[in-house]
DNA sequence: TGAGACATACTCAAATTTGAATATCCATTG
DNA sequence: CAATGGATATTCAAATTTGAGTATGTCTCA
C-alpha cells in the first residue's frame, strides 16, 4: 500500500532507518495530510527488505546504549524500479472525495439534534485550525520545498476551505432543524424513482469497477 | 468501524439480510461515497451478532432453491443505543482532506513527465465525470431523499469541483514543467527553516494527537 | 534529586480489510 | 441449445492495520 511507495521515495533521498523516515515524515508534516502509524511501517519495511527493494546498508549500535541498533536501510535497483510503478499506482487509484461526515449523514437524522449541532461546531473549529496551521506551514516553506509538497499543501487548504463552508451549511440547518426534517415517500415516489435511475444508469455508467489498487 | 454505523444505520429503518444492505448501499449510491467490501459487510454483521447489537429476526429458505438461506437480521435495543454512540464516534472523527495524490506529490518529481502528465489528465477526466454524475443524481431524487443524503450529495460535488480546479493546476504545471523542477535546498535555508519550524510549532499546535477512534 | 514527561526505537497479538473463490440461478444471444 | 455474463449470497485465507506495550535514555522543573 502507500506506505511502501512513502517509503521508497524517501529512500530515493538518501539511506535511512526506520525511526528516521518515521521522524522525516513528522518534521515535513507529513502526517497531517495522510495518516500512518508506527506498526506499519515497520511492517512495510520489513515487506520491502523481503522483497528485495531496499536492503540494509548499515547496522549502528551505539557503545553503551542499551537501545536496538539501528539498521540503515538503502533502496535497491529494483527498489527503484518498483517506486516507479508505485508512483503511478498511486495516481491512477481513484479518488473520491472522501469526509467521514458522509457516512454519518444518511442516519443524522436519527441522531439527538443538540448533540449533533454540537459537534458540528466543533468540527468547523477543527477545520478553520488546520486551515491556519497549513497556511502558516505553506508560508514557512512554501519556496523552499519541491513543488510537488507545495502543491500537496495547497490542495490540503484549498480542500479545507471546501470543507469549511460546507460544515457552515450543515450547522446552518443543524440548527434550522432542517436537517432533521423525517421524511417518507409516497410510493408513488418511489416507484418514480427507481424508474427514474435506470434511466439514470443508462446515461451516466458508474466507474469502471476494479479501479482502486492499493490504499 | 464505519461499517458498523451503516448497517445498524439501516436496520434503523428495518429489519435486513446483508444481501439487502448491500443492495440498498448501491441503489442509493453511496458506495460512491465511501468504499465498502463485501467481505467487511459480513464481517461486521457477524460481530455486530455477537455483541448483541443485531438478531436474527427469520430465516428464509426458499424451496427448490439450493442457495444460501438468507437471515434477516433486527436491531435489538442495545443496538439502538450503540447507533447512537457510533453516530457521535463519525462525528467526532477528524476529518482532515484526503487525496491519494497527496502521498504521490512530495515524489512526483522522481517520476516520468509524460506519464505522470497523461495520469493526472486521467484523474481530471474522471473527476468530470463523477461530478456529472451526482449532479444528475442530486437532480434525480435531492427532493426525495432525506435532508442528510442530499447534504451528502451537495458535498460530494463541492469537493469534486475542488478537486478538480486543483487537478487543472496540477496539470497546468505538470505540462510547463514547474512541477518537475529539481531543487536543493542551501544549508542556510535548512536552518531557517528549522528553526522556523520550532517558532511555527509554538504558534500552531498540532492536533490533541488521540483523536480518530475508529475509520 | 527524584519524579514525570518526552524522545528513541521498536515488537506483537488481535482486529479488520482485501481479494479471490464458491456455488447457484436466470437471462440473453448467436 | 450451449455458452456467456450477470445477479444472488456468501466464505475464507492471507495481507495489513491498529493499538497497546516494552524498554531505555534524556531533559526539566520543583
């Protein structure tokens, strides 16, 4: 998965050990715009060495310390090779927009109204946070980095700030009580309406099936 | 996980078999809103079983037919109460942007222009068409779907018209070049920056880090 | 000076997801 | 009429992720 792709590019930089990488992807704020967790990658990493993409290229112990030696990881020639293909996986999986609120919004209006609202406030305030803690991060370094991260962190604001009016829309009628509106169709609705997405399937095909690849 | 919510979220409305919810999660197109497998589908039901948040309501077994029998399955009170808590869980969820793209950006100018150029063209022509698409699903039933689905909706199309203005930039400077330019940084820029860094972190502290439970 | 927090550097079992496979029935089409 | 493809309805092993735990060193603040 994209672990390893993360892992391959940064060992494309230079010769690394795991903490390292782990430390490289804090330092860069990596891990604000995808999330990781330690265990995978030691995992990924140990796939990757089994695998024969990267291999170690030194073995550190520190004289009178205890911890784990450290082991330098290289990328191999077939490393890089595979880095390749795994750039392009990565940009051919598809990518619809993805908000955890989506799931929520079908049941919402099951939920307790006051609660809700509550959280969607507390949701924009989150959000209006990142936004700022991005701008100031894209400020720091924006001309100092590739333009591929800079560009990765403006697609995280400019997503931000999509996000942020719609969290505005949904607090609005959160508390219009509009979004709990219940609400039944008369069968004749439905029966509209099933009529109405054949239609519908006919002139717009979903997406190909198969697309996403890896995660 | 998210799987949870949905099913106890159907079986809010009425008792199901997994094939059926299923069924309703592609009739209402949400599986273009969120991934779901098949596998995780019976997974889930499976241990919402167990916990007691769902029983088995009946058996069908229909005669002469050598398939599977189907169980529909109820939501028990527990079950009820356990929505609830979940619902709140997806709300509280942080929700920071998400684009497989963003993984691929910090190494893209590892890669081959052409390539790279034709994918993003790709992603650019697909996010066209998923807009379309909603939009004439929007069009279809916005009216006869609950508040909280078409909100879905709406949202799904702003964050694809994001993403697509985003895509065209990408695509802009993958085709001038910017994108690929080659680029060290000074040791002097290393420090400021460094030392920028730590400013930055004082200003804008990071997430309360404990925060996503559940995916 | 000692207690607690934070950083280093992992490891591992358990939970979950994935992808493919299974098996049957039904409809179409050459 | 046989073959092909799709819908029904699930199962399962293997891959992967998660979350918590481990163990040591270092800094800091009272």
């Amino acid at each position: 998965m994209s672990m390893r792709l993360l892992i391959l590019g940064l060992l494309m930089e230079r010769e690394r050990h795991p903490y390292e990488i782990r430390q490289t992807i804090k330092l860069r704020n990596w891990n604000e715009c995808f999330k990781l967790r330690d265990g995978s990658l030691y995992y990924a990493v140990d796939q990757l060495r089994q695998d024969g993409l990267i291999e170690a290229a030194e073995v550190v112990a520190v004289p009178g310390d205890n911890r784990p030696d450290k082991t330098i990881y290289r990328i191999t020639e077939s490393g890089r090779e595979a880095f390749l293909l795994l750039l392009e996986e990565q940009f051919k999986m598809t990518s619809f927009p993805q908000h955890p609120l989506f799931l929520a919004m079908p049941f919402v209006r099951h939920g307790h109204t006051d609660k809700i609202e509550a959280l969607v406030l507390k949701q924009l305030e989150d959000c209006e946070m990142r936004i700022a803690r991005m701008k100031a991060i894209l400020e720091l370094k924006g001309d100092l980095i590739p333009r591929g991260s800079s560009l990765m962190i403006e697609g995280f604001i400019r997503f931000g700030e999509t996000e942020k009016t719609w969290l505005e829309q949904l607090l609005a009628e959160a508390r219009s009580g509009k979004l709990f509106e219940s609400h039944q169709m008369t069968p004749e609705q439905i029966e509209a309406y099933v009529v109405g997405l054949k239609e519908f399937e006919k002139s717009y095909p979903p997406d190909t099936e198969k697309n996403d690849k890896d995660s």
